[in-house]
C-alpha cells in the first residue's frame, strides 16, 4: 500500500532531513519527553511549545498538525482556547488539531468535536499507533494536492472503530436515537488493471469526504478492508436515509464514475444492542449492493416506496411532540410534506446557532419535523469555524451568543466570506427591540423574527429565504 510522501505533503512544514514537523502542545501532566520520544520513533521532527506560546509558534514553524497533550483538569482550558484560536485564525484555521487524552471523558470528547478536532486518542498510544493516526491525517489534509491518489492503511484505524461502537453504546444506553450504516465503494473494479487498490483508493476517498462532512470524531471508521462504519447521532432510520443519500450524491458528484452502497439500521427503532444493528445494516447493504435496487441507499426493514410515507408520518409525530411539550404552535401542514424543502433533489440545510440548550433543542426540533437537514452552533465563533468548510442554504441566529452577539457574528461572517457569498440568515431577536431590526439587516440578515417565535411564520420566513436564494 502506498506510503504518504510527507516531503510531497508539505515542504513548508517539513525538517531538514525530510520529516513531518509537528507542533507539541502539552499542559502539566502530560509526559513531554515520552512524547517527543515516541514522535521521533514514529518518523517526526517534534517542537514543543507552551500552550501560550504555541499559537505565535505555529505562525513560524508552519507545522504538519498540531498535538495537544492534555494533563491535569486544571489546565484543560487553557488548550481548549487555544485550539478554538487556531480554528478562528485564516492561517490555521486548516491547520490539522488533534487532541491527546491521559483518561477519555465525554466533556474533553464533546469539546474535540465542537472544535472539529481531526483526531483524538491517548497519550499511552505506541509509536506504530501515532504514525499512522498521523499519517491518516496528514493524508486527508493534503490529498487535495496530490497528482497520484494516496491511500492511508486502513489497519490502522481499528481503534476508531472500538470508539465509534463504544459512542453508540452509550447513547443507546442513555436512549438517544441514532443511525449505524455500513458504505462500500461503487465502481466497475473488476475490469480495472489493479481492482483492489482502485477499491481501496475509491473506499479512502468515500473516508475522507464522509470523515469531513460529518465533522465528528465518532462518526466514521474502516469497518473491514472494502467497508466503512457511519454512525448518524440522532438520526432515525428516515432522516439518516436522507443525509446519507445526499452526501452519496455529493460523493458522485465530486469523483467521476464514484459510488456509494449504503445500508443502514437505527436505534431504537431496530433494538439496542451494537452487534444487532451491525448485522441489519450488513442486511441493508446487501439490498443496496443488489443489481435491481431502486436505491443505493436502504434502510433495514424500510422498502424503498414506503420511505416518503415514513419521513412525512415520523415529521408529522415529531412536530405533534413539539407542540405538546414546548407549546408551539404547529407548522404548516404543507411544510412537512417529502420532498417540499428540497433543492435540486437535495434536502435544505440549515444551521442553527444558539447557545440556550432548551431554545436549540425547540428549534432544532422544529426545523427537523418541517423535514430540514439541520446542523448546529453553540455561539457565533462556532458557526464562524464551521462556515468555513460548510455553506448551508440558510442560517437561523440567536441574538443572545457568549462572546458577541448575532449582529456581531453577521458582520463577522461578512467580512470572513469578502466576496458576498455568506448564506441568508435570520436574526432570533428579544421583543421590543426595534433597535436591533435595523442594526441586523445593515449587518447582512435577511430577515428579523421576534422572540418568542411563532412556529408557522419562523417556518414561512425560512421557507421563502430558501427559495429568494435559490432563485
């Protein structure tokens, strides 16, 4: 299997004798020699910085990735700023993080995948471990500048796949809902002069975009040699059907002759039990793989012509809860119709960013029973890192953030897209403020709804700035 050239991958960031340069960051607690001893067995030039120093560092150096060692929790903060820094900054926000536990928590987990953390793993991790986490990432970070396609050993990313069954284990147990898919690569592979490593090339590829477009560190994982693992958290079978069947069509788009089989199983629709779902899924990809399918992508137990029906039946429960449990009114019956929020054959994307968890989970709720595909913010700098390698058709903004306002990260967003072609927005603003409608719109927003929102015109105003924009 191919090597990654890393004198290829990057000459800025490369040392003297032709190793990837990382950037060690460590707090107190972390085993610093060890570390850079392991980095050096596994083929690295290592530097090491101060968490305060590490940012200007990083500006000097142009290093491959940088490592964040984590120590004891008293420091957690100061690496946790640093890598939301990095993020927001233009010359690194692209700049490859990865987080380096000493004990797995789910805060220290949840603040790696706010972030957009590109990997996250233990600091006991062997030097064989750490060459190939990095050259996995270093692989997906500058395959765009490659003339010859590189293939990152799959072998490697066993320990992805124990994480990402152990994330699914939890939420069954605390009863969420969620989506486990196992994907191969389409492809006439069998009258290609080197078929298996065209599938290998092909599966890689179908990693990448999938590892990039989920941004979670939980979400994609090599399942076998021509199989990967998706894990959709808080999706069901219907909406998990939906996105994957989007992204299955970007996938195509963006690689000629690419394919995507899919087939997926939901909890707890299809039971809890990890070992269980695997196999109906393994059942949904033999119908998606077969000669005579309608779909490339199926969902366990859910035949093709009956999947509209379902999103609209599971839509219009879901939408009932709402209205029960947070007293909003109900949307449109029209907005919750299959196939009515679409563009091109693709379901509408919204982001929504707000901080107060009770109006995120109304929100989001809403947007999701009106059949949007919706991704969400935590504040304005969030949206502003996750704008930057995403572009949904509409953005819904609480004027309440931490740090800066809505109207704020309006005008932020901006002056980060400079040619004018950041998605419409609508501003959440508190009642009475007539101040804030003008400063809004002057700002970039398209639209100001006053809270507390009513379900049907926040639906209305969102449906005609989908349309205004795709026209």
């Amino acid at each position: 299997m191919p090597e990654v050239n890393h004198d290829e991958a990057n000459d800025e960031g490369a040392g003297a004798a032709g190793k990837a340069r990382v950037l060690l960051v460590a707090d107190e607690g972390a085993d610093v020699v060890r570390l850079r001893g392991r980095l050096a067995e596994a083929g690295f030039e290592a530097d090491d910085a101060s968490p305060d120093e590490a940012a200007s560092r990083a500006g000097e150096l142009k290093p491959a990735a940088v490592l964040l060692a984590f120590g004891g929790r008293g420091g957690e903060g100061r690496l946790v700023a640093l890598a939301r820094g990095l993020r927001a900054e233009p010359p690194s926000f692209a700049l490859p993080v990865l987080f380096l536990f000493r004990e797995d928590d789910r805060p220290l987990r949840s603040a790696a995948q706010h972030l957009g953390a590109d990997d996250y793993f233990s600091q006991d991790a062997s030097a064989d471990e750490l060459r190939a986490r990095l050259n996995a990432i270093l692989w997906r970070a500058e395959s765009g500048r490659r003339s010859a396609p590189a293939v990152a050993d799959q072998r490697s990313e066993i320990d992805n796949f124990l994480f990402l069954l152990d994330a699914v284990a939890s939420d069954a147990r605390a009863g969420a809902t969620g989506s486990l898919a196992l994907v191969e690569a389409g492809g006439d592979f069998e009258n290609s002069q080197d078929g298996d490593g065209a599938r290998a090339a092909a599966l890689a590829a179908a990693h990448g975009f999938l590892k990039l477009n989920l941004r979670r560190l939980d979400a994609v994982a090599f399942y076998g040699p021509a199989t990967l693992l998706v894990y959709l958290h808080g999706a069901d079978g219907a909406s998990g059907r939906a996105t994957l069947s989007r992204l299955r069509e970007e996938f195509a788009e963006s690689r000629r002759g690419g394919d995507l089989f899919v087939g997926v199983s939901s909890f707890p629709a299809h039971g809890s039990e990890v070992e269980r779902l695997v196999e109906q899924s393994e059942v949904a990809l033999g119908e998606a793989r077969g000669e005579n399918s309608a779909s490339r992508v199926v969902v366990y137990g859910l035949a093709e012509a009956e999947a509209g029906a379902v999103i609209s039946r599971d839509a219009e429960r879901r939408t009932q809860r709402r209205s029960m449990t947070a007293g909003v009114n109900e949307p449109a019956p029209a907005a919750t119709q299959p196939g009515a929020l679409r563009v091109g054959g693709k379901l509408r994307r919204v982001m929504l960013v707000v901080s107060d968890a009770e109006r995120m989970a109304q929100v989001n709720l809403l947007m999701r029973s009106a059949s949007y595909e919706v991704r969400a913010a935590f504040d304005g700098q969030h949206a502003l890192n996750l704008l930057r390698i995403d572009r949904p058709d509409a953005l819904v903004v609480d004027y309440e953030l931490p740090g800066f306002d809505g109207v704020e990260m309006l005008k932020r967003l901006a002056k980060q897209s400079r040619n004018g072609d950041e998605p419409p927005a609508l501003l959440l603003a508190p009642s009475g403020r007539e101040d804030l409608r003008a400063e809004a719109l002057a700002a970039g927003a398209r639209g100001v709804i006053s809270m507390p929102y009513d379900a049907v015109e926040l639906l209305e105003r969102l449906r005609e700035l989908c349309e205004r924009g795709e026209g």
